[in-house]
C-alpha cells in the first residue's frame, strides 16, 4: 500500500498532488476566454482544462497510475 495521494497549494494559481513519486502539477495559465488550467506532469504539459475540478482530477489520475 502506498499511501494516500497529497494536494499542495502554492498560491491561488498553483497546485500539486504527489503519490508515490509521482509529482503532477496545475497551473492557472490566463489567456483571456483561452484562460484555463494546464495540467503538467513533470516538464510534459498533459492537457489544459477549462475547469479546475476537471484539472484535479486528471491529475489525481496521473499521480496515482503513473505519468
């Protein structure tokens, strides 16, 4: 068993969820109407999402089956 997965806030734009070595980062990237959260794994941007919830857990996913 490996633990549960733990979220970091940085600051209002930043976040992290580390599990088992895995470290998945959002960042709030504003981009007028574009604006949205990019999910990153490492220096690998994943996906960008309008949503936060929607970032979260995409990387929830990704912290907790691998990169």
């Amino acid at each position: 068993m490996s633990g549960k997965p733990t979220w970091t806030k940085e600051n209002s734009h930043s976040y992290a969820v580390e599990h088992a070595g895995q470290r998945v980062d959002l960042r709030y990237e504003p981009a007028g109407f574009q604006s949205g959260w990019a999910v990153y794994a490492g220096d690998r941007l994943v996906e960008r999402c309008a949503e936060l919830m929607q970032a979260r857990g995409l990387a929830m996913a990704l912290a907790t089956k691998g990169a």
